[in-house]
C-alpha cells in the first residue's frame, strides 16, 4: 500500500514540476514577445466574389475568414474587401485588383508587406507603430514605407505609355501624415534616393526598359478623380483619424462620385435597351428584304457594292496584370512566411548618412511618420 501511494506521489509530483515548467516558459516567450498574441489577418468585410490562392489551391473568400501569411487575395470587377489585423490597421482592397500579403506572427517585433500586383487598395493605420515593427506596401517597381498613416496605392501595367512600351505605373495618395517612396527600375534596382510624400498630395511612379521616373511628385490630390467607392472607405477612415480631407469635404466628393456613378449606369441601361431594338428592328428588316428578294423576278445581273463607315479609330490602353515574373513565381516557400521574398526588394543602403532637422518634400527620410 505504501509503494503504491510512493508511486502516485512521484506521479503527482513530475506532473506538477513538469505544469511548473511550461508555466515558465509561457512567461519567458510571453516577456520575448511583449505579451502580443499571434497576429491574425481576418475578412472582416466583403460584397461581390473573392478568392483566395494558398499551397496551389483557389479557394472562396468569405467573411470571418482569416488570411494566412503568402495568401494571393483577388477581387472580381464588383468587389470589395476589408481586412482587419491588430485592431488597428486595415486594408480596404478594391475591385478588380490581387495583392499579397506577408506577415510575421508577433505584433510587437513584426512586419507587414501588403504586395500590390493590379489594382488598389486603401491602407489605414490607425496607431503608430513602435521602434520594432514596419508597415510597407510594395508593387513591381516601387515600395511605400509608413510608421501610422493612411493612403491609397493602385498599380497598373500598361502595353504603351508615353511613348514607352509595357510601363509599370504605380499611383500613391497620400491621405495622412508622411510617407516614403522608393522607386525601382525595370531591373529591380533602387533608382535614385527615396522621397517623402507629404499629407493630401500624390505621386506618380513609371517604370519601363527605357525609362524609371517620377511622372509627378507632391502634387494636390483631386478627390474628384476618386470613384465611389475609394471615397466611401476614405470617408469611413475620416471617423477614426483626421485626414487632409475634411468630412464635410469628403461627403461632399462621395456625393458627386456617387451621381456620376448612377448617371454613367442609367446611360449603360439606355444604350443596352437601345441596342437590343436595333438588333430586332435589323432581323425584321432583314427578314423583308429576303422576303422581297425571293419573290422577285428578275434575270438582270446585280453587282453587289460594299459601303465601308467611316469613322474615327483610335488605340485604347487597357490595363493588364503585370506580364513579368510574380513573386510567388520566384520564391519557394511562400505559404510558409519564410523565404526569401524580402530579397525581391530589399531595402537600398546608402551608408551612414542620417538626415537630421525639418524633412522637405522631395528629400529622404529615415523614419517618416
């Protein structure tokens, strides 16, 4: 009886050391990592179809669900998403448009790359970010880097731009606060120093074989220029954060944007209906004259002649899905969070300077805010 409870004691008392020692090491990582939880990326919002690329499979994108570091997100042409991660920062994702997102676990000691491949979104962040943490946006030939602040990224490839053929063009407003934009030409390289992009401008950003420039740096943003749905997910940032933007203004331009948008789908209406009783009117019509032929009687020989329209051509550019090599093209381990995918556009290094006093438009920065 004795050795019995001798045993059951020894059990007991491994059993306790051993909750000891987990405890332990649950305040060791807990004081590592500042006591952050894992980081989660989750769908908190979405109209329309989304689908989601992860490990070689396409799945449906669906509220609630949550994004894993290396998933490829993709709207269709009607839908819009919104993430949410950390309570305090979200992408709004427009239609039509694919992004990347990489991201460490830990909040505190972490990174988050949100990597636009066509279209835009609309990236908030509503808190600072502390010494140990970054945030950066990154498209095939430009990276924007931000501490805390609120802007809108679109990035397109086109077949001919200016005169330059398969331009990359990358579109960045900047709605709040600073941020710094680094351009790469088409080899991938760090074109000049980076610049900073001061609150309510803009930037233009060409890249092409033979040619790697600002297209416009620091000029006034035209909300006017802004679909409904940008300046609804601007206005609804403009509830937790003061933007350059007032609401009444931004009320004011979502308004406009939203008659336009009505005006432009009721005219899509009418030249549908208009052209669904020209296509009936031309069957009967045509129905006649075959009619009218057959029951003719005539041995003349008639020379058919052809009446070309003459009318104004014109090339139109359409914006495609850059044509080069993707990152998750390049990388082997993408769903993993682990590879290499940095390297694609690593930061530049341009050796110890450090820029100190007022920072201007135009110059670099280390930290902008």
């Amino acid at each position: 009886m004795i050795k019995i409870l001798s045993e059951n004691l020894r059990l007991i008392l491994v059993g306790f050391i051993a909750i000891l020692m987990i405890a332990a090491g649950a305040v060791v990582i807990s004081l590592y990592f500042g006591g952050d939880v894992a980081r989660e990326i989750i769908i908190t919002e979405i109209t329309g179809s989304a689908y989601i690329q992860r490990d070689g499979k396409r799945l449906n994108a669906d509220k609630r669900a949550k994004l894993k570091s290396g998933d490829i997100l993709t709207t269709d042409k009607k839908c819009t998403v919104r993430l949410s991660m950390d309570g305090d920062k979200y992408i709004s994702v427009e239609p039509d448009t694919t992004v990347y997102v990489y991201y460490t676990d830990v909040a505190s000691k972490g990174s988050i790359s949100v990597n636009l491949t066509k279209g835009a979104v609309i990236c908030q962040l509503n808190k600072k970010l502390d010494k140990k943490s970054d945030f950066s946006l990154k498209t095939p030939n430009s990276t924007v880097s931000v501490k805390g602040t609120v802007f809108r990224a679109e990035f397109n490839c086109m077949d001919s731009y200016m005169g330059y053929e398969d331009v990359m063009i990358t579109e960045v407003q900047n709605l709040e606060g600073t941020v710094m934009l680094q351009l790469y030409d088409a080899e991938k390289e760090p074109f000049d120093l980076p610049m900073v992009l001061v609150e309510g401008t803009r930037a233009q950003m060409i890249t092409a074989a033979d040619v790697c420039r600002y297209g416009y740096l620091n000029y006034d943003i035209d909300l006017s220029e802004f679909s409904e749905i940008t300046l609804r997910e601007i206005t609804r940032a403009s509830t937790e954060k003061q933007l350059a933007f007032s609401q009444d203004v931004l009320g004011e331009a979502y308004r406009a944007a939203a008659e336009e948008s009505r005006r432009l789908e009721t005219m899509t209406e009418t030249t549908t209906e208009t052209t669904e009783e020209t296509k009936v009117t031309t069957v009967r019509t045509t129905a006649s004259t075959t009619e009218t032929t057959t029951t003719s009687d005539t041995s003349e020989t008639t020379s058919e002649t052809t009446y070309g329209t003459l009318a104004t051509t014109y090339k139109k550019h359409e914006y495609t899905t850059y044509s080069g090599i993707k990152w998750w093209e390049i990388t082997g381990n993408t769903d993993t969070g682990t590879d290499d995918y940095e390297d694609w556009f690593s930061e530049p290094s341009y050796g110890n300077e450090t820029t100190t006093g007022t920072v201007t438009a135009g110059t670099t920065a280390a930290v902008p805010n």
